[in-house]
C-alpha cells in the first residue's frame, strides 16, 4: 500500500499538524497583488514545494492545479479564468506567517489556502486580522469559530465526525466497554478529549492506553487495556506506531473485535506490518477513499478523479484524500465568489453559509455551511466499515464480502 518513502513522508507531514516569496512561486499572474475586485480572482496557496515534505506538497499541488482547471472548463469565476499564484512554504509553519506578511504588504489578496498541518493554525488569524477569506483542511474544529474567524472554511472531517461514526458502529454492534489504545500526543489528547464523553453518553466504557509515536512494541499498552476485559478494541492514530499495535495483536493472540479508527487506517498500513497482523480487524474509512461506495461512484467525484489521474500520470502514490483536501481548499473559494457574484470576501462568506449540495457541483464533500459551522460535517453515512484491502491508484479496494 505504497512505498516505505511514502509512508514516512506522510508520517512526517502528519506530525507537523498536529505570500509571494523571492524566487520560489509560480502559476499565473504577477506575484502578490490579488488583481482588481472585479477579478480575475487569484487564490494563493502556500504549498511545500520544498523541504522534508515536498512530494507531499507536489501531491497536493496536482490537486489543486484540477480544481483550477476543472472550475475555468466550467466557465471560470465571474466569467474569467481562476488564477492560482503557489508560494512554497517548505512546510514550515514559520516560514508560513513569514511569506504571509510579505503577501499581505502588497496588497489584500482575493483568498488564500495556508499551507497543510501546522502552517494553517499559524496562518489563519493572521489572514483573519487582515480581513482575508481563507479555505483550509484543518482537522480540528479549532478554527470552526464564525464569530471569532467569519472569513475561514474548512472541507476535511474533524474529530467528532469520525468518532461520532465510531460510537455509531461500536452500538450497532452491543459494544459496551472498549479498550483504546492511542498515540502519546497532542494529537492523541485531543482524540481521547472527544471520545472518552462520546462514548460515555453512549452508554459505553471506555479504557485509554497512550503508545509513543515511534514505538516499536506496543504489547504493555495492549496487555493494559486486555485487563479490563473489554467487549472490543480500537486502534487510533496516524503514526508508525499502529504497526505496532497490529503486531501486539497478533502476539498476544487477541481475539477480541477490533476497530481501527480512520486515523489508524488512514496510515500506510503494508509497509508498517505484515498484512496478517490486520486479521479481524475492521477499518473505519472515509467513504471518499474507497472504491464502490456512493461518494466515490458520485459525478463529482468521477469528474475530480478522472482528471487527478490524468494530471498524476495514471499513478497515485498517496491516498487520495490528499489530493481530495487540496482540491476543495481551491472548490471551495471559487464556488463562495461565484455563489456572492463578488470577489468581497464578506459576501463570500455569506454566500457559503447558504450554500446548498446544487449549487456547487464540483465539490464532493457535504455541503453543510451554515451561520454557525464553516466546516463541512461528515456523519456516519460519509464513513465505511471494511476488512482490510490493498490501496490502489489512490482508493481503498475492500476484499469481497
């Protein structure tokens, strides 16, 4: 399920999460000004396009360079061709707020994309002081806050929707006590913050063990939870360390019904342990990656696939939530300018919050804006149960039933 350099740059793009710069921007038009109000609307979107996580940041690039060519064959914003200006970031969330402020002395841009992982919670409320309309793949609700940033949206799932389908799968199941075992950071914190009441309203028990990012053995947290006797386990978390978890399993023999959390198989699972070690164990996964489901048969999401094939060369060495998050980060600006008819970043906001599914075509996720939530919210319907299967082309490839 791809190679172990993919794995590792993916890893490392992960742990990161938690404008115009010299020499180092290319697309169309000029670098800095945004063009008059009247368009032709420019997007900035910082992207590392250097650094440890480069090809990363060239996989997201060909996401984004789709939606501008897919949103111009669709007659372009307020009748002009879309315009998209990247600024590399090296992934760094410093030299993020750095080439934002250079962006911003030459002028207010039309919207702007800050980066992936630490580079957005750097750049947003710099972009919310400057009054700037912002599109991002956070996956923390922190910035889903209209009042406090009334110019940022976001499109990717965040915490409470993937474990509101995992609470949702665990009582269809009669699950009542769970034993999890999590990463050991921030990361982990904040799963455990929503899930342990989430569960806990669901009349479910809950037992927590954290494994270190990098460990290698994960038997004493498994060996932690087992003692609980709990009716199923739940592997979470996007980090070299669900290898390790699967490896416990399977040394310790444990027959007990597992979950692996969307952040657990979101991980590039082939090259983190052998596929035996995932026996039994049923994958949470976005519907989006994995081939056959509704979402991914959709006319959008054909429409976007198709295309990033194309551009990809017919080979998609990362999952293709990757591209899928840089695509919308694009979508999602060009529909608010569109649905305002203006490039006022006010009016585009507006426009969004009232937005409905046919009104904008292109874009594949839920279309669930709204006064009070600039996320897209992902129920449990957008979230798949499967055995595990290998990763291909992008998608997710379920065995048979």
């Amino acid at each position: 399920m791809g190679s172990k350099r993919a794995a590792f740059v993916a890893a490392l793009a992960v742990s990161v999460l938690a404008v115009s710069s010299c020499g180092g921007d290319s697309g169309s038009g000029s670098n800095g000004s945004s063009g008059s109000s009247d368009g032709p609307m420019k997007i900035h979107a910082l992207v590392a396009l250097s650094g440890p996580i480069a090809v990363v940041g060239a996989a997201m690039q060909q996401g984004m360079d789709v939606a501008v060519q897919l949103v111009n064959e669709s007659g372009g914003v307020l009748g002009k061709p879309l315009e998209i200006n990247y600024i590399d970031n090296a992934g760094s969330a410093d030299q993020s707020a750095a080439k934002l402020q250079e962006l911003l002395s030459a002028g207010k841009p039309h919207a702007v994309i800050p980066g992936s992982a630490s580079e957005i919670p750097a750049g947003i409320p710099i972009l919310a002081q400057a009054g700037v309309f912002t599109s991002q793949h956070f996956t923390s609700a922190t910035f889903n806050d209209p009042k406090k940033y009334p110019l940022a949206f976001g499109n990717a799932h965040t915490i409470p929707d993937y474990v509101g389908s995992l609470v949702d799968e665990a009582k269809k199941r009669g699950y009542r006590s769970i034993g999890i075992l999590d990463i050991d950071d921030a990361s982990g914190e904040a799963f455990e913050a929503v899930a342990k009441p989430a569960f806990g309203e669901a009349g479910i028990s809950v037992t927590f063990a954290q494994v270190p990012p990098e460990s290698i053995d994960a038997t004493p947290q498994l060996q932690q939870v087992l003692a609980g006797n709990p009716d199923a386990l739940v592997f979470a978390g996007y980090s070299p360390a669900a290898g390790a978890m699967a490896k416990a399993r399977t040394k310790l023999g444990v027959k007990v019904p597992t979950l692996g959390a969307q952040t657990f198989s979101a991980n590039n699972l082939a090259d983190l342990a052998a596929e035996s070690d995932y026996d039994g164990i049923v994958f949470q996964q976005l519907a989006t990656s994995v081939k056959g489901t509704p979402q991914t048969e959709s006319e959008a999401f054909k429409k976007f696939y198709d295309a990033v094939l194309a551009k990809a060369g017919g080979d998609l060495p990362f999952p293709i939530n990757t591209y899928l998050v840089a695509y919308h980060d694009v979508i999602l600006a060009a529909s608010a300018a569109n649905l305002a008819g203006s490039l006022d970043p006010e009016q585009m906001a507006k426009a969004l919050e009232g937005a409905k599914p046919a009104d904008m075509p292109l874009y594949v996720n839920p279309v669930t804006f709204s006064a009070d939530s600039h996320f897209s919210t992902f129920g449990p319907e957008d979230f798949v149960f499967t055995a595990y299967g290998p990763v291909e082309k992008g998608l997710s490839v379920p065995p048979p039933a």
